[in-house]
C-alpha cells in the first residue's frame, strides 16, 4: 500500500497533491501536526533568514513557537517576527518588506483546490506577494479542511467561512465579524481583509514552492 494510504490520506487529497507536483510544486503529506512540524522545520537552513505570513496553521503546529526560540542550527536562523506584539507600526511594516527577500517564507492558505491551485485573499497583499515572487523558497502547511473541489468552492470557503473568522480573531470591524457571513455589498470597511486575491496554479521551474497537507483540520 502507498505510504500516503497507510497513513489515512483520502482520494481527495492524494489529486490535491498530485495536481500540485505536476504544477511544479513540492507536495507532502503529513498524517498530524508533528510530522509536518517535522518536515516544515527540514526545510530550514544554517543561517537562513525566515519570513511568515500569519496563520493559525502555523501556530497550531507549533512552528511559530519553535521560530522564536531562538535556537535554530544553533540560533544561526534569524527570525522576521513582524507580529510581535512589541513593534511600532513602522517596524513590523519594514519586516514585511524584509520577508520579501528572506531565504523562506511560511504561511498558511486559505484554500487548495483538488487541481492543484492555492487560493487566497489578503488585505495589504504582502502574503500573498511573497507566495508568488520573493522569497527564495516557500513552504505552504494546509490542514485537510482546507481541499476544496475548485475555484468557486474556494472563494466561497473564504467568504463564507476564512474571512470571518479571521476578521473576528483579529477584532476586524467588518460586517462579516459581526454577521458570521460576507456581505460584501456593504464593505467598504478600512479593516476588510478581502482586497488581494491570488491563485497559484504553477510554480513556473519548479523547486522553490512546497506545500505539507496535513491529515487534520487546522487554522480557519
Ligand atoms: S468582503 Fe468584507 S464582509 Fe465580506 S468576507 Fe471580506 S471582509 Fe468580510
């Protein structure tokens, strides 16, 4: 039996992650947030300068913890923390920028379709600029609860379920935080998250791009 089967991934995510390597994208299969702990902090180099765009995903396995220990080879790796609650405004927007030219970036997505495409919406656009172009190599960690059968289903899962929640994780005035639903005709909120929409359907040359999918639900 393929070692993906044996360690319970489903028909729908075993063409998720086959789309995705025809696509020119590095696709793993972890069967719980240890393994893909494991296999996002493999990926780390001596020296390296590590980006993240925020997630829960990240949180949830205990990457962003493991970052900021400060023990990485040997606390060689230098962490761009641009969510430390400790920074000016200023300071975690010049991280941002810096995370556009770091060695790695991590994030989360707010959805992958059974075609290989990653989709997600921003409100500055910073995360998903460093998905498509920056970054020397990027690491993309998925919970199953992120598959979706397509585009339209993508959008969808983030209206009607992504933004929301984020927005009310982080105290967003939106009427999605209020309503638990999109409405999007009436959002023209300064804190709307919905503004930067990227789809990633290739990785064009391959080799800078992996994406772990993880055999649990995780982040929203
Ligand atoms: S468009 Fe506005 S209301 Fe709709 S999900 Fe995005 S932030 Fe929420």
């Amino acid at each position: 039996m393929h070692q993906r089967e044996q360690q319970g991934c489903s028909g729908e995510a075993r063409q998720a992650l086959d789309a995705l390597g025809k696509g020119g994208i590095e696709a793993r299969w972890a069967s719980g947030r240890a393994g893909a702990l494991e296999l996002a902090l493999s990926l780390i180099m001596p020296r390296d300068t590590v980006g993240v765009g925020g997630s829960v995903t990240l949180d949830a396995i205990g990457l962003t913890e493991a970052l900021r220990s400060g023990k990485l080879h040997g606390g060689t790796v230098t962490f761009l923390d641009q969510y430390r609650r400790d920074l000016s405004g200023e300071e975690s927007l010049s991280l941002r920028h810096k995370s556009l030219e770091s060695d790695i970036f991590f994030s989360g997505t707010n959805a992958v379709t059974t075609a290989g495409e990653l989709v997600n919406m921003d409100g500055y656009g910073n995360r998903v600029a460093a998905l498509a172009f920056g970054p020397k190599r990027v690491c993309i960690v998925a919970g199953v609860n992120k598959l979706v059968a397509d585009l339209p289903a993508a959008l969808a899962r983030i209206r009607g379920k992504a933004a929301p929640l984020n927005c009310r994780r982080l105290n967003r005035q939106t009427p999605c935080a209020t309503l638990g639903r999109c409405d999007e005709r009436n959002c023209a909120a300064p804190e709307r998250i919905c503004n930067v929409l990227s789809v990633i359907r290739r990785q064009p040359g391959g080799n800078r791009i992996t994406v772990i999918l993880v055999g649990e639900e995780l982040g929203y």
